[in-house]
C-alpha cells in the first residue's frame, strides 16, 4: 500500500488515469504518438504557467 504523499507527479497522476481508466488504456495502445505528444505539450504550458 503506498502512502500519499504531498507531492504527486504528473507521471503517478497519469498512471492512476490509465489504471483506471480502461478506455484510456486502450487509447495508449492505438494511438501510442498522440498521447506522447499531448504530454510533452502539456508539460510546455504547465512550465510556461509557472514561469507567470
């Protein structure tokens, strides 16, 4: 059992979507680019945001 912490990373926060979320799962593997790019993009606004 894993504590919870004060910190949660966006990988952890992304894994708990894709466990439970078996839709999304299944998006991973179909479409394995688009979800990679969605992240590196989302990451690239979540950096400019906190430079704000």
């Amino acid at each position: 059992m894993q504590h919870r912490t004060g910190r949660a990373s966006g990988q952890t926060i992304y894994q708990r979507l894709l466990i439970n979320n078996i839709g999304v799962l299944d998006l991973r593997d179909l479409f394995p680019d688009i979800l990679e790019e969605f992240h590196i993009v989302y990451t690239m606004i979540f950096l400019i945001l906190r430079r704000e």
